[in-house]
C-alpha cells in the first residue's frame, strides 16, 4: 500500500520504496483469520488479514493491546494454526515450526544450563550439524553481535540486553529467511532498550534477512521499521499499511524531525483515536466514583 497524502516523502525515500517493491516477495499473508473457542461461543483473534512482505524488508506491527499481535506472529511461526486462510513463505504453505523462520520471544528463553556458545549451537547441533561445525558457526554469530568474550559465560551471568543479543544470534545461526521477533525489548530498561534497536539496525544492515517486530512501542516502531502494520483490535483487522517517510540511515536524532513526528502523530491517531462527546459523557456516567477519604488535617492545605 503506499503511503498516504499526510505523509511526505523525500526523493530518496520514494527511491527506496520503490527499490523494495521490486524485490521478491517471502511472506505472504491471504485472508487469514485466527478463532479460539471460549464458553460463549467463538472468539475471533483475527479478521480477513492480508500483506506482504519482501525480501531485506523490516515490517513492524502495531496495535491497541488485545488486537492480536502475539496471535499473528504465532501463527507465522507455525506455533499456531489458523482457522482459515494462508500462510507462504518462498511460496509454500507454512505448515507448523521450521528453521526457515527464527523466533525471537520477549523472554529470554535460553538455556540456563548451557553456556552462551552452546545455547547458540544447539539448534544448529538439532539440525544434524556436527559439534565442530556448529561450534565454529556459533563463534561467527556471537562475534556479530559483539558477544565472542562472553562465549563461556552462562545466561544468569549476563544483563538482560546480552541475552537478548544471545537469543538473537540463536535465532540467526541456522540462517531463517525471516526473522519474527515478538515485543524483543519489552523487558528492557529505556537506555538498553536504545541500544539494543540500533545494534539490531546495524545486524540488519549487515546480513541478508527479513524481519518482522511485534511492538507496542510508536518511536521503536518509527525507528526500526521500513513499514508499519497497524492492527484494528477486536478482533484484530488490518487498519493501515503505513510506509515510514524518516530517510535511512537511521539514529536517535531523528525523534524530533517532521517526518517522525507526523508518522507517530498519525499512528497514535489510528490506535486511539478521538471518542465523540456522547461517548466520553456515557463512560463518564457509567464510571463509579471513588469515595475519597481526607488523611491530613484540613488546616493543613497544600494548594
């Protein structure tokens, strides 16, 4: 979809779109809907999705929480079902998990009692690779995420963006042709959370892969993605396809440029937009009000 009216490009914006767009397609989304049954009935999760990504391409997805992120990403991963419609990855259904994709949970979900190397390698040893091989591979992956001194450790001995940095060399290591990563930074404190998006942004400039972000996060969206998925919640329909117009190379400066700030402006309006005036009376009625107890001496006034 391209971007809307509201949204400027620059030259060399719109020449980056149009360089993705002609690249090949490696997910495709068809019309998928995801239902859970519950005592009242169904619940539907998602509605009547559709997208598609290409090849390098960094999609982030977004949206009011209960939409149904996790569901989607799930379902990508194999780790889910649908109740209907299609899956492609290269053009084949996605039929269940596959090395063809990486995961990348907002947990750690490492191995405590592996050390940093073999938590690495252990996919690659699951998939028949021989203990040296992956060995070697695994020293590759660590030295790309700036990790090699730590290929002894083990994960408690670690901060939490190391091990996400651990997680993400795991998910690499057996070279997915996507990388679906789901609230990845979640846990992390601000500061680490910032240099976790631009380490992530410099692995992605540097390897052949396609990543797709589960995020709740406007500014990490803007920042990382080259599009973003906006999720309609209740249940979860696709809202908006919005190409990012902030120019790459990327860096935190950009959070105050017009270009992000009409994008966020815009998101934030898609994911909370403005309830009429009945509306907010009927909440406001149907609100019970607190009952307000005074513990200070009433002579002693602060306002």
């Amino acid at each position: 979809m391209s971007l809307p009216s509201y949204l400027d490009q620059s030259e060399a914006v719109r020449e980056r779109f149009a360089r993705i767009r002609q690249r090949e397609v490696i997910l495709e989304v068809k019309n998928l809907y995801k239902r859970y049954p519950s005592p009242q009935g169904e619940t539907e999760a998602l509605r009547n999705i559709n997208f598609q990504i290409h090849r390098r391409e960094f999609v982030c997805v977004i949206g009011a929480s209960g939409c149904g992120k996790s569901t989607l990403i799930r379902t990508l991963a194999g780790l889910e079902k649908q109740s209907a419609g299609d899956v492609l990855l290269d053009g084949q259904p996605v039929k269940g998990p596959g090395r063809d994709r990486g995961m990348v949970f907002q947990g750690y979900s490492l191995f405590p009692w592996l050390s940093v190397k073999r938590n690495v390698m252990f996919g690659l040893q699951t998939n028949g690779m021989g203990f040296e091989a992956a060995e070697r591979e695994a020293r590759q992956w660590l030295d790309m995420v700036g990790l090699t001194k730590f290929a002894d450790n083990y994960p408690h001995q670690l901060s939490g963006g190391m091990r996400q940095r651990v997680a993400i060399a795991r998910a690499l290591a057996n070279q997915p042709r996507i990388l679906l990563m789901d609230e990845p930074f979640g846990a992390l404190d601000a500061q680490t959370r910032s240099k976790m998006q631009s380490h992530l942004l410099d692995i992605w400039r540097n390897i052949d892969i396609t990543i797709l972000f589960i995020t709740h996060d406007l500014d990490e969206a803007i920042y990382l993605a080259d599009r973003i998925l906006v999720l309609k919640p209740h249940p979860g329909e696709v809202q908006e396809f919005i190409e990012v117009p902030v120019p790459r190379p990327r860096s935190p400066q950009q959070f105050s440029s017009a270009e992000f700030l009409a994008t966020k402006q815009r998101l934030d309006a898609l994911i909370h937009p403005p309830k009429a005036a009945s509306e907010l009376a009927a909440e406001e009625e149907s609100t019970p009000k607190p009952q307000l107890y005074r513990m200070t001496d009433v002579a002693d006034n602060v306002e």
